[in-house]
C-alpha cells in the first residue's frame, strides 16, 4: 500500500509560499494490471480480498459512503429530469437520439434494482459492515493495482469509505467483464478466487447481484451528458453510449445467470 510522508513538524499536509498543499507518498515501481491478462486479473482479485480482511478501524462519519438505497433513487430521478430535458429541448445529436430511443428500458432496470435492494437485507448488511469498521478502496480498479517484484500493490486510496466491502469487488468486477461482453464463467472465476480468500455470505452475493443489474454505465454517461456543455458531445461518450446499448441484453441477463444461485 503506498503511505502518506510526515513532513518535519509531523503533518501530512505542506503548504508552500503561495499556500498551495502537497503530499509526498512512499510508492513503488511496478507495472498496472493488464485487462487482458486473466492471471493478472485473478491477482488483483486476491489482493482486493486479502486487503478487506485487514482494512477495519473506528468508524468516522464524515467517511461513511451514502445508502445504495438513496443512491439508486437519486440517479433514477436524474435519468428521468435527464429524459424530460432532451424532449423538451429535442434530440439533435446521436447521443440524445441514443438516449431517448433507450431510456425506459434502462430506467426500468433501475427501478428493479431499486426495489430488489428495498426488498432485500441490504440495511442488515449496511449496519453490520458500519459496525465493524469495514474499509472500502473506493475506487479499486486496473489502474490502482500494481505488480511488482516481491508481490502485488495497491494506491491510491483518496477515495476510501465505510461501506459494503464488496462494493469494491463489484466495481472491479464491471471494469472488467466490460471489456468480455459479460463473460458469465470469468465473473465466477474472479467470485471464487476471492471467495477463498475472504468469503462471501448469501447476504452479499445477493447484494452483488443487486448492484450489477443497476445500469450504472449508462446512468454515468447521461448524467455526464447533462452535467457539462451540451452543445458539444464527444463523440467518445456517443460510442461509450452506444455500446452500452448493444450490449444491453447480455447485460440484462448477466445478473440472473452469474447469481441466480448461491454456490457457496
């Protein structure tokens, strides 16, 4: 893990003339992991699993990462204002013609898992993780895992929260699987890798299950969308958009046929 450097009077944090704040952090020489390699892909798995075994400490507040439940009902209401905007305005470019031609049926499987996580034992699950202290990366993915030497390495943890661990697991995971079109046998090989290391009760493979039939790609392209100039599109973000709808099935289907059944 890197680590923050104290400076001489024992803080975190120096300033220079123009009051301007810097760090200095230990790091480490080392190569990301590469998205195409499946043993590095399984390695970080393991790490991941290895770190939520050992990342508890007393909880502080102003870290304690906001309710999914809160969450899903805030992003289904911007899809909504989103979807009125662009009717109310009309669709010019491809990523508004994108959008409208699809929205309801993503809105709809945001409301599912909206209702599966009302439904389910997510608060139970909330509760116990704030209870011990559980520690999320927060923002665990390729580019935050490195391989060095001696072994395996994670950064940049600026974004860590009290939460559901296996939030960062689901995270990693969606990274991953969207670039193998949702490889259901992958998925369960990266479950069970860190299933031997840290397992993984019912409760959370439901709750896993819940997160990844939440279209949250296309909720972050929308909200992008609607957050910045709207009279350029990058047209990036139109092939982002675009591809999350050709893969919409394969995705809709990848929550039932990955979790359906517990296995362990």
């Amino acid at each position: 893990m890197d680590t923050f450097l104290e400076n001489q009077t024992g803080s975190l944090i120096t300033k220079d003339k123009d009051n301007i704040p810097y760090t200095i952090q230990n790091w480490f020489e080392g190569r990301e992991c590469d998205t195409k390699s499946r043993e590095d892909i399984f390695r970080s798995v393991q790490m991941l699993a290895k770190l939520h075994k050992s990342m508890k400490m007393p909880v502080e507040e102003a870290y304690v990462e906001r309710s999914l439940e809160e969450e899903y009902q805030k992003h289904n209401c911007e899809i909504r204002k989103i979807r009125k905007f662009i009717r109310k305005k009309g669709a010019s470019a491809l990523f508004e013609k994108e959008f409208l031609g699809s929205v309801q049926w993503f809105l709809e499987k945001g409301e599912k898992a909206l209702n599966l996580l009302q439904q389910s034992d997510y608060a139970a699950l909330r509760e116990e993780a704030l209870k011990e202290g559980c520690v999320c990366h927060g923002e665990y993915n390729q580019h935050n895992v490195f391989f060095r030497r001696d072994g395996t390495a994670a950064a940049n943890f600026g974004h860590f929260c009290f939460d559901i661990q296996i939030s960062d697991l689901y995270c990693f995971m969606r990274k991953i699987l969207e670039k193998y079109s949702w490889d259901v046998i992958l998925a369960r090989q990266m479950l069970e890798k860190y299933h031997q290391i840290h397992p993984i009760s019912r409760a959370q493979w439901q709750n896993l299950m819940i997160r990844f039939t939440y279209p949250e790609k296309y909720w972050k392209l929308a909200n992008y969308y609607f957050s910045h100039n709207k009279a350029w599109i990058s047209g990036k973000n139109t092939e982002k958009l675009t591809k999350v709808i050709a893969q919409k099935e394969i995705w809709g289907d990848f929550p039932e046929k990955c979790f359906g059944k517990y296995p362990f």
